[in-house]
C-alpha cells in the first residue's frame, strides 16, 4: 500500500471516512476485535514471580496459554 499525501487535515481525515462498506469491511473490523479480545484475555499476577527452573517457568507458562 503506498503513501498518501494530504494537503490539509481535513483532507486526511475525509480519506477515513468509509461512507459505503462492504462484507471485506465487516471481515476486517471482526478480525480486529478478535484480536484485541485475545490480547486483552491474558491477565498476569502483580509482581515477579520467581521459578526454581527455566523447565518449571515453561511449564507454568504452558499451562496459562501464554507460550505456544
């Protein structure tokens, strides 16, 4: 996607505007708040938390869903 030049702000902020949308519109929207739900679904405890191995860590981290 290249780059666009405005000559003023209202120009680029007109170029936001979507006044037809379509189904790939709607896709990308459903895609994008899917996103932010799994990134806002991992809640983490306040602090450092201390393992006694990098084992343990991974295991733990594992079992939170946090690693892949």
């Amino acid at each position: 996607m290249g780059v666009t030049k405005f000559r003023t702000f209202e120009e680029a902020e007109q170029a936001l505007w979507n006044v037809a949308p379509d189904a790939e519109y709607f896709a990308q929207v459903r895609k994008m708040f899917e996103l932010m739900e799994r990134l806002r679904s991992h809640t983490f405890q306040p602090g450092v938390t201390k393992y006694s191995s990098i084992d343990e860590k991974d295991r733990t981290l594992s079992l939170r869903n946090v690693l892949p």
